[in-house]
C-alpha cells in the first residue's frame, strides 16, 4: 500500500545522488544511481521491519519514518565503510571474499528483483496470497508488462539509437492514457483496478488548530 512513498523517496535520493556525484566526483563522466542488488537487501530488511512493528500494532506512519530512518542509517554506514577503504587503500579486501559467496550473492538478488517485480505487477504481496486462478486485470497487467520487456530486449538490437528505450516506455505511457481515454476509463477506476499506484493519504493541518 505504500509503493508509491517509495518510488517518491527513490526519485528524490536519485536525484540527490546524481548532483552530489556529478559535483564531488573525481571521474567527470561517472554516474551514480540506485543498484539492483543493493535494493533487493533494503527491500527484504524493510518487509522485515515492516512485520515486526505491525505486529506491534504501530501506524503506517511509524512504519514509514522507521524503514525510511533504517534506510538512512544503512546509507550511511556504508558510505563511512567505502570512504575508509578508499582512505586506507584497502580495496584489495575484496579479494579475500571467495567466488561462491559473490556469485551466489549477485544470482539469489537477481532471483528475488524478478519474484518481487512479478510481484508488484500482479499486486500481491506473496505473503499468503495465490495467483491461480488470475484474474483479467492480472492478465494484462502481465501482458503489458511481457510485451513492453520483449521490446525493450529485441528493438535495442535492431534500431542502434540511445533513444530507443526512453522511446518505448513513452510510447506505453501515451499509449496507456490513450486506451482510457477510448474506453472512457477515469483515473480513478484504473487505479482500483491496479493500472495506477495507489496515491497516499496527506493529512492536511489547519493553522491555528490546536
């Protein structure tokens, strides 16, 4: 239910990322952006945090500023780590970590982006929740998902251009609006539906309340 503070979150500390790297690198040409693995960590550390306090019986809104505050304390005791490394000449640590534990590592996150992405499309959440028999939403919204991957692996190998792909996902997102606009489908329904993310709730405070 709050896909949609973490996409926010995850643009804005994107963001904040690019600008500090762009400005404080030592490559000009290097870029700096959220990492597969990496999330697929944060995501199962969140879920973990996330049951615990629930529980608890805490508040969505204790949950959020919880995960979002472990988040941030990760990010920055890794941070202090890397700049130790770097500091010290260290890096050549990694090489004391064997083959297996690293190829294992890359090939379980690489499992579980897929599981948690097939998740998100068909929204559950796998906790308890079948996806037999599908429903015609979740066919779709599969169907969508399927055939926009199948582009964005085949029209790259034809059409040489670095536009292709931002061109394919444009193309969905107008081709999206265009088909509720033809079945006359308002915002709302499709987000019932599962076709949007869920906004989140904002409570709005008066000035001078007490």
């Amino acid at each position: 239910p709050h896909v949609s503070i973490g996409f926010r979150a995850a643009m804005i500390t994107t963001w904040v990322l690019l600008l500090v790297n762009s400005m404080a690198s030592s490559f000009p040409i290097s870029l700096a952006g959220p990492d597969a693995n990496s999330s697929v960590l944060l995501g199962l550390m969140a879920a973990s945090i996330a049951q615990v306090l629930a529980k608890n019986g805490a508040d969505a809104g204790t949950i959020i500023g919880t995960v979002l505050g472990a988040f941030a304390s990760v990010t920055v005791l890794i941070g202090l780590a890397v700049l130790l490394l770097g500091m010290f000449r260290q890096g050549r640590i990694i090489g004391f970590v064997p083959y297996p534990v690293i190829g294992g590592l890359l090939s379980g996150t690489g499992l579980l982006v897929f599981l948690g992405a097939f998740r998100v499309t068909i929204g559950k959440s796998g906790a308890g929740e079948t996806f037999y028999p599908p429903s015609t939403d979740q066919m779709l919204i599969l169907g969508i998902m399927l055939a926009m991957a199948f582009l964005m692996q085949t029209l790259p190998k034809k059409i040489k251009h670095p536009l292709v792909i931002p061109g394919i996902i444009i193309g969905f997102i107008v081709a999206f609006y265009a088909a509720l606009l033809v079945m006359k489908i308002d915002l709302e329904t499709a987000r019932l539906h599962g076709f949007l993310l869920k906004l989140p709730l904002v409570t709005a405070m008066k000035v001078g309340d007490s």
